[in-house]
C-alpha cells in the first residue's frame, strides 16, 4: 500500500509538467517577419519604424539583453538639423566618456548616412588612458557602404565588436 500511495502521489506531481510540455508541442511556431527594406524618402516616421527593426533584428540575434543606445539623425534637408546634430553629438561623447558596460550594443542610423558617419568618428577620438575600456561593446552602423570603413577606423582603437548594416 505503501509503494502505491508513493507511485500515485508521484503521478500526481508529474502530471502539470506532462500537461505543459503537450502545449508548448501543440502551440503554432511563430511566424517569422521579413526584414524591412530602407525608406525611399527621407521622413522620420519611416526611418524610425526601419530603423527599429534593424537594431530589434541585431538584439535578438545577439541575445543582447539590455536596452541598446540609439543615435539618429534626421535627413539633412530637416529644419534645424546642425542644432540637432550637434546635440547628438554631445550626447554620444557623453556616453562615451562614461563608458559603455561590455554587452550593450550602439546603433547608429540615418538618412544622411555621411552625416552619422561624422557623428561617429566625431564621438570616438582617438582613445587615451584615461579612456574607459569597451571590451564586449557593441557597435552597429547602418548607413552608405561608403562611410563604413571610415566608421570602422574610428571605433576599432576602443575594442568594440563594429558590425555594419548597409542601407539599400
């Protein structure tokens, strides 16, 4: 009698766990969206819809999980776009200068890719002592095939891990 109660007691407690894994079997896969392609125009809203995708794509594949920095600039032809650039590029500096805890990822994108690019080097001089370390530091470019290496250039001195993503 003894076994018996200990068998059904254990059946009991498995039960949940069986029930469970027969869901998980039974539940569709989710489907898989296809990648976004770049604006043809250069307005905010579908720039920052095409851009959160690219860096949502790069985080899920990364398995980063922390809140990535994302720097944007609107097209140069935006009203008050130097004031705009200018205070991106001080708070980049910033972010810099206190320094990037290892696994974060900095996203960068922009209808005016050039722009970013400057952005970029602008915000990474070239590192001194005193410089925070940035191993396992993310760093993403979106952007014109052409501004890439000069981007590359700019962020490799820290030790960042610099993937580009070019804009088509």
């Amino acid at each position: 009698m003894n076994t018996t109660s200990r068998l059904m007691l254990i059946a009991c407690l498995a039960l949940p766990f069986v029930a469970a894994c027969k869901k998980e079997e039974a539940a569709p896969a989710a489907a898989v969206q296809a990648p976004l392609t770049a604006p043809t125009t250069s307005g905010d809203a579908e720039w920052s819809k095409y851009l959160t995708d690219v860096v949502k794509r790069k985080v899920d594949a990364e398995g980063i999980s922390v809140s990535p920095y994302l720097y944007y600039l609107p097209a140069e032809s935006s009203p008050d776009f130097q004031g705009y650039y200018d205070r991106q590029v001080e708070k980049a500096k910033l972010d810099i200068a206190r320094g990037i805890v290892e696994g974060n990822l900095l996203a960068y994108g922009s209808p005016a890719s050039a722009k970013m690019a400057d952005l970029i080097v602008a915000s990474f001089p070239a590192p001194t002592k005193e410089t925070p370390p940035m191993k396992g530091v993310k760093v993403l470019f979106i952007g014109a095939a052409a501004d890439s290496e000069r981007v590359k250039a700019a962020v490799t001195p820290y030790g960042v891990e610099y993937s580009f993503i070019e804009v088509k």
